[in-house]
C-alpha cells in the first residue's frame, strides 16, 4: 500500500541491531513500517504475563494505527487506567486484534464513542458493537498511538486474540515475524526438592551459576527426604541481536533419559490464569534477587495451558546416585542452545516427613471463614498457589502478609447498619483504599493481596486545580485542564459541562490529569461546570462563566 512504500526507505535504513515487525500476506502491519518491537509476547510483568507485543513510536503519539485486515470494531472501551483507549476489531478468519493505550479513535469510530458517551453522561465506556455494524478495511486508519492507561510511555500494544476463546495468541506465531540471529543464554538453574504432591519442600533449594554448557553440582546433605523429587527453574536471557537486546524466552523444555519431557512454550494464554505467573516464576526469591527463574515444573492446581506434556516435571533422584539432565532452550524463530547437568545426590535420604498440613497450612483446595461478629474474611479454595502457613490475628485485624500471593481475592467484610454512614467508609488492606460496596447491613470488598486490614472514613471531595490554559476568553482554543486528586478512596467519576451540554473528558489517572475540549469561540453567558466525585460519594463542583469568574 502507498503509504508503506513511502516508508520502505526508512526501513532499509535501519541498523541491524533493530528488531523490526514484518507480516505475511495474511495481514497489514498495524503501523507504518519500519515497526521495531520493544517487548513481547510472554515477557514476565508483575501478576500477568504480557499478552502482546508492544510497537516503539519513538516517543511520539498522535501516530496512525491501522486495521490488519478486513473485519468490523467489535468492542471499544475507554479507561482511566489498564489499556486506556483500546479498540477491538474481530475478522473472518477468526482471529480478533487488538490496539492499546490509543490517544483517540479515528473519526467515524470516535464519533461513535463521543455520540454514546453524551447518551450515557459517561466518559469511561466499555461498548460491545453488533457484527458489522462498524466495518473496516485492511489498511485502514483506526486509532492514533498515545500513551493512556496505564501505559509507561508512548507505544502501541498489539494483540491478537482467539475470537472465540478470546486467549492471547502469539503474533510471532500467526503471522508476524522479526529479525532474530541470536540465541537464549542460560545464566541461571535453581533446584528444588519437592514433595510427592508436586510442591516445595521449604528451605530445600539452591542457585546454580552458569558459565558454561556442560554443568555438573552436587546437592547438600539433608536436601531430599523420602519420596521428594527434583524441580527445576532457570533464568534466561534470550538474545535476538548480538549487540546485546532481549526478548523474553518462548519455550523451555528438559528431559533425562528415564523419565521423559517437560517444557513451557509460550504461544497461548488464557486472560482468566494470567495470575498464575507468580505460580510459574519463583515469585518469593524473585522479590530477593530481582531475578525471575521460570520453572520447570508445576504444581497440581496450576491451569496455565504453556506446558505442553504431561506430569508435573519433577524427576527422581535416589540416594547416593546422580540424573543427567538435558535442557533445550528455544526462541520463538527457532533459534536453540542446549544444556546438560549432571546432579549427584551421594548421600542417604532423610525419612519421609509431612511437610504441609491442614492444621498448619492454608492448603489451595482449601476454603476457609473467619467470622469475629464484626468483620469476616472468606477464603475460597484455590485462593493460594501453594501452601502458606497460617498466620492470622483477627483481633489485630491482620491475615499473614502482603509477600504472600494470592491467585484469587480474598473476601472481606465489616458489619455497619447505618448504610447512610456507610456510604462514607471505605475497606483497606495494609492502608490502600479496597473498591467498596454496601450490601445487605455490610460494607464488603475484595482484596487481592494480604497484609492488615482496616477501616476507614472519606469525608473529603477531590480537589481540582486549574492550569493557565483554561481561560474563558476569545484567544482559548477550548483545551482545558486540570490536575485532579483525591486524598485516599480514589476518583470515581468525573464530568464536564458547558452551558448544561455534556462535554467528553479523559481522567489521566497516572499523570492525575483531567482534560477536556471545550466548544468555543466562548459567547457572553457562556457557563463552564466540572464535577467530579471520589469512591466514598463526595463529590467537588466548580464553575466558571463569561465575563471571567473565579473557580468557586
């Protein structure tokens, strides 16, 4: 197409050392060539994987976005935080692609959102579209790039999706391709003892360096009891340049001669097991190294659908004897490095000991309630990823700790009559505001970490502070602005108004601004009304009008 034409000379332009987004003829690159990635599909991000790609913009927004292919918008959906602007386009093929943190829509898209958020008096909008109902063309313009939501800097990121299943699909394994002369480098082993039930045994594991191919270790005496096995994590650095640039790992697999395969591949992911993350990296000694070892094996309640073989990936390891283990890394264009360890084990094992029980250890397939009259914490099975000692003091408001992960939220509760009063309260842990809700005589939320919970009331609105540009006179351009902040529930709503017309904003909640365009130019009489309301109910409204009057 035209416009990738006029782009070709950049492309050829570029150093080796980029590494550039091409498609087969199935698809049309979603920006204009040349596209250079900056991540992608499965890098570890704290609780989710990374579900797409991310394309560079060189800093800039405002950049045109285009359709892939033929197909129809069917979801848009407008956000403070998260992907932002992000649109949805579903094609016959079965696929749907999707392209986030935008700055806005392309016009007759754009429309549509501004016409149905002046209906609903609501600026953030999650709108599901009827098929056809707004077609669009491979090569299309859609969207602008921007840097919305919860977006680090300006990019775009770029998923394609199952339509019908909507897991996260690897694009570099359905169509796109980049340049990749490098190979994954194994910097790092980890190895466990685990249980018969396919879980940790604590203290019982060790770091091994890497400094080359063929690797040989020993375990400590103690390291394994009767009936526990070996796992295995590793820390990977996959190079795709030899100037040094990564990308995250696609796929992992090892193997002895006696027990078989097993192995992650990174080429689908389902949004609902995006927590299991913390499940498939060793989480705990993540937060002590700043190194993330993905694991070889898994536990019994782990539904990630990344492993493609059957078993949990332990292996037997007798007394006084050694395994050989072969490990094969592999990039997602195929490029390979393979490892051998030899692990020896010259000591007799320790006898079988329980290492996790009910009386001691919140189980995964457990579920548990708490009730002290006042409040209650409800606990449901497969809330932990692992065992997780038991450490709560109802009395002192606190259940273990914010270092314990959870792969689902924990249930709280307090009993407050007065719903009038309860309107004003908002449920804590470890001193962050929960998202709280009043039902039947009790103010409940959700918690998705541990720690100390609490209590407290929001009785203070947000505060808006204007900036030098909003101005009610001939000279404005109608971009108004303010910095918006509340003191602790959180923005909850926000709106703008001219002349009693409703006006589209957008709440940058990472930067905390609030903008807005206004219709000018302003006329005689014309009022300006902003109102905005936190998580508890409280709620600021300001003014301005012609001739020029200070915000009240």
């Amino acid at each position: 197409m035209l416009k990738y034409f006029l782009s070709y000379a950049l492309f050829l332009g570029l150093s080796a050392s980029a590494q550039i987004l091409n498609c087969d003829t199935n698809w049309t690159l979603p920006m204009a060539p040349p596209v250079e990635l900056s991540a992608g599909f499965g890098d570890l991000r704290p609780n989710h994987f990374h579900m797409g790609i991310d394309i560079r913009t060189a800093g800039k927004e405002n950049l045109p976005i285009y359709a892939i292919a033929d197909g129809y918008v069917s979801r848009l959906k407008v956000s403070s935080v998260g992907y932002g602007w992000v649109l949805y386009v579903d094609h016959p093929n079965g696929y749907t692609s999707v392209y986030a943190h935008c700055n806005r829509f392309a016009e007759r898209i754009q429309k549509l959102y501004l016409d149905t958020s002046a209906v609903r008096f609501q600026n953030e909008l999650d709108i599901l579209l009827a098929p056809n109902q707004l077609t669009v063309q491979e090569g299309e313009q859609i969207a602008f790039s921007g840097n919305t939501g919860g977006s680090s800097g300006p990019h775009l990121h770029f998923e394609l999706r199952d339509t019908k299943t909507e897991h996260a699909l690897n694009p570099l394994l359905h169509g796109f391709k980049v340049s990749d002369s490098g190979q994954p480098v194994l910097s790092g082993i980890r190895l466990y003892a685990v249980d018969p039930n396919g879980f940790e045994v604590p203290t019982k594991s060790m770091v091994l360096a890497v400094s080359q191919k063929n690797l040989k270790t020993q375990l400590p005496q103690g390291f394994l009891r009767e009936g526990d096995r070996i796992g295995m994590a590793i820390h990977v650095d996959d190079y795709f340049t030899k100037a040094g640039r990564t990308l995250g790992l696609f796929s992992a697999e090892v193997w002895t001669e006696m027990e078989g395969h097993f192995a992650f591949e990174l080429d689908e992911i389902d949004f609902e097991d995006a927590r299991y993350i913390n499940a498939h990296h060793d989480y705990t000694y993540a937060q002590l190294s700043k190194k993330k070892f993905q694991k070889l094996f898994k536990t019994p309640n782990n539904p990630l659908t990344i492993y493609p073989y059957e078993g949990n990936g332990s292996f037997e390891l007798s007394a006084m004897d050694s395994t050989h283990f072969a490990i094969m890394l592999r990039d997602v264009n195929g490029n390979e490095s393979q490892y051998e360890l030899w692990v020896t084990y010259p000591h007799p094992k320790m006898p079988a000991k329980t290492a996790y029980s009910a009386q001691s250890h919140w189980l995964p397939e457990g579920a548990y309630l708490y009730d002290t009259g006042l409040w209650q914490v409800q606990i449901d099975s497969f809330t932990f990823f692992e065992p997780v000692r038991k450490n709560m003091d109802l009395a002192a408001k606190r259940i273990a700790s914010s270092k314990v992960q959870l792969a689902r939220p924990v249930h709280l509760s307090y009993a407050l009559k007065d719903s009038l009063a309860g309107a004003q309260y908002v449920l804590t842990m470890n001193g962050s505001p929960l998202s709280t809700r009043f039902e039947a005589g009790k103010l409940c939320a959700e918690a998705k970490t541990l720690g100390t919970f609490g209590l407290r009331k929001d009785e203070t609105a947000p505060t808006l502070q204007p900036q030098a540009n909003n101005k009610l006179d001939s000279l404005n351009n109608g971009a108004w602005t303010w910095i918006l902040k509340d003191d602790f529930s959180g923005v909850a709503a926000y709106s703008c108004w001219q002349n009693g017309k409703w006006t589209a904003a957008y709440y940058d909640a990472k930067n905390q601004l609030l903008r807005t365009q206004f219709e000018v130019p302003f006329l005689p009489g014309t009022l300006i009304e902003i109102r905005v309301r936190d998580a508890a109910g409280n709620q600021r409204v300001v003014q301005s009008s012609t001739p020029l009057a200070p915000f009240k």
